[in-house]
C-alpha cells in the first residue's frame, strides 16, 4: 500500500471542504492609518511558472478601487492597478494547508495601508485548487517556495523596483506557521511528528489525523487510534531532519502553528525575530503541544497576542457562517469570541512588528476598537 496515499485519503474530507470554503475572503474595506489617507489597495497576480504556483499580491496603488469578485467573496480593490511606492518591504505569507490567499485579506489590507508589499504563493499540491499533495510533502517543499516566490516578486517588472530584497517579512498560520517556524531556524522531522503521536494520540488526535474522524467516547475508538497509528508510523518513519533558511527573511510571525515535530532545541534561539500568535481555545492544533513548547523555549521570542477565546480559525479573516460537523468545530469561533472586536488590534501589532524589524519603525498608535489584552492578563481569564 502507498504510505503516503494513505495519509492523503485520511485528509481528504478536509482537502475537499477547504477547497469550496477558502476561496475567498471578507470585503476589503479603506481605513485611515493616524490621519493620512492610506493607498489604494490593489491586487495583482505574478503567473505560475513550471516549478510553482501563482503569487497573488496585494499592493499599495494609486488606482482607484471597484469591486472584484473571487468566489464568494467581493473585494474592494484596485485590479492590477497602477503600483505606487510604499515602504519598500515585502511580506510573504504562507497559507494554511488546503488554504487560499483570501481567507488573509485583512492582514494584507493593514500591511499594505503601512506601506507593504504581501505576496501570498500558492503552495503546490496544498492549497484550495489542488489538494493533491498534503502533509509531509508539502511541509517539506513549502519553506523553498517563499524563497521563490520573493525572486517572483523581485523579477517582477512593476513591483520589483519599488523593493529592497534584503529585509523580507514572512507570516504563517497553521501548516504556514510550521513553515515560518522552519524559516527562523527550527528543525523537524518526520519521525519526530511520529513520535508525538505516538505518545499524544488521544489528546493531540486531530493534529495526527485531520478532519478523517474524531474521537467520541464510543466503542470504535480504539479502532480509529489502532489505524491511524499504523498510517502514521508508515508515513512520518524517516527520521531525516528537514531545515531551509533564506539571508534575506529578517522577521518572521507563526500563528496557530504546527510545531509538535520539531527538535525544540533549534527553536530556542531564533536566527531572526520570531512572533508568535496563540489561541487557547485551539483544539486542531493543542497549544500545550504545539506554540506554548516553542514559546517555553524561546526566549526571545515575542508574544504579539493570545486570544483566550480564539479558536483555530481565529486568525483568519472572517469565514462564512454555515459550517457543521468536524470542519465547524475545528474552524468555526467558539461562543464568546469577540472577532471584529480583538482581530483588528492582532493585526495591527502584526504590522507594528514587522515595522519594527524590517523598517526600524515604531509602532503605530492604537487602532480603533477594542483593546486587545495584554498576554499576561488574557492568560489569567483562560477559562
């Protein structure tokens, strides 16, 4: 049998679901950065080539706006507008497995109101037009894909150049957070995923198995452990660490990561600085086994926000209601989350530390809207 078709099947009810849900994103809408208008956000898309998919980009323009429709979804942007200089940074960001560039489109207008370039690669054989290729494989190509897709944007006749290459940003959430996580240094294994499954099935059981089955208390439990243990121990036994870095990638943010694989040790001291975003209420990828172990070795790292509320979905710009089942309770906020309250305040200290890192900024002042809570006291009110 075909290991790792195996592990694809087990995927594929979520492969199958994310690619009707994750192609598109909430409405763009202008906002004001302190009192300045801020550009016109356009949105553009560099071509696929023969090794990767498209880069869709969003970018500062001095375009006026119209409505554009992608899937579901209408955005407020320039088309291929006219590019217009911003700040001169770029910031990548890595999509979630079966993802699309949609489901970011509020981080992206905030960072391109600062001045910002955003590309979003599309990850091959992961993402919402092509599933084919899930999990390890893709984890492994993922990090030599935003190298690439910074060379797309830099080869770019419009957007190149109005760049400086040699403080890029990368943002990942979820498997994109896995691969910010390799981009800052970390190291991971396929054995090492084995080996947290191996002791952690039961309470880490939809990180080792996807959205295939859950467990219910019932009867069939030991079977479906029984299962996806044999699945697993066939398709993560190689024990060959994986690692890329790329000069030119100066700060780095990871959201909701996949991060049980890796040899902690590697993560303990960042190569750039590393954010981290957290959810308590995270039950696709449990924060005990996944951001709180990188956080606890990471001492540099920064906290930029923990949502005791959040979901995994939480980070994502706001999904269509309609959810149900397994895909509803892994995605879907839980009760009392207060998205269009806390969301913007997350993206705003996003913004503030790739400033900072990239531009040598400060921060930008409070946005409107809620405060979001210091780390520490949202810490003291997880239920």
């Amino acid at each position: 049998m075909d290991s790792t078709g195996s592990f694809q099947r087990a995927a594929l009810v979520l492969r199958a679901v994310l690619a009707l849900v994750l192609v598109g994103g909430p409405a763009l809408t202008a906002g004001q950065t302190g009192a300045t208008q801020p550009p016109t956000v356009a949105l553009g898309e560099i071509a696929a080539t023969t090794e990767d998919g498209p880069v869709t980009v969003f970018y500062p323009s001095s375009s006026a706006a119209e409505p554009v429709r992608r899937g579901l979804f209408m955005f407020n942007v320039a088309p291929q507008g006219t590019p217009q200089r911003g700040n001169g940074r770029l910031v990548i960001v890595s999509h979630g497995s079966g993802g699309s560039p949609w489901v970011h489109a509020d981080l992206a207008r905030r960072l391109v109101e600062a001045g910002f370039v955003v590309a979003v690669p599309e990850h091959r054989g992961d993402n919402y037009r092509n599933d084919r290729h899930p999990g390890p494989d893709s984890w492994e190509q993922r990090p030599a894909e935003v190298s690439r897709a910074i060379d797309a944007v830099g080869r770019d006749a419009r957007l190149g150049p109005l760049l400086a290459l040699d403080k890029v940003g990368v943002y990942g959430m979820s498997a994109g957070g896995h691969t910010a996580l390799t981009l800052a240094g970390g190291r991971w294994s396929r054995a090492g995923f084995k080996r947290h499954c191996e002791a952690h099935l039961s309470e880490d059981f939809q990180t080792c198995v996807g959205l295939a089955t859950r467990l219910t208390g019932g009867v069939f439990d030991g079977v479906k452990k029984w299962v996806a243990l044999n699945v697993i121990r066939a398709v993560f036994s190689d024990s060959t660490p994986h690692e890329h870095t790329d000069p030119r990638i100066a700060a780095i943010v990871a959201a909701v990561p996949l991060a049980a694989d890796y040899d902690m040790a590697s993560l303990a001291t960042p190569r750039v600085p590393l954010g981290l975003l957290t959810a308590q209420q995270d039950r696709w990828l449990v924060p005990r086994f996944h951001s709180d172990r990188v956080l606890a070795v990471c001492k540099p790292c920064e906290h930029l926000a923990d949502l005791p509320t959040g979901g995994h979905g939480a980070y994502l710009s706001p999904l269509p209601p309609g959810f149900t089942g397994l895909l509803g309770d892994m995605l879907n906020d839980p009760p009392g989350f207060d998205r269009s309250g806390l969301l913007p305040e997350v993206d705003r200290k996003t913004t503030a530390f790739f400033s900072r890192h990239l531009l040598g900024a400060a921060a930008p002042g409070p946005s409107k809207g809620a405060r979001l809570p210091d780390v520490a006291d949202a810490r003291r009110h997880v239920p």
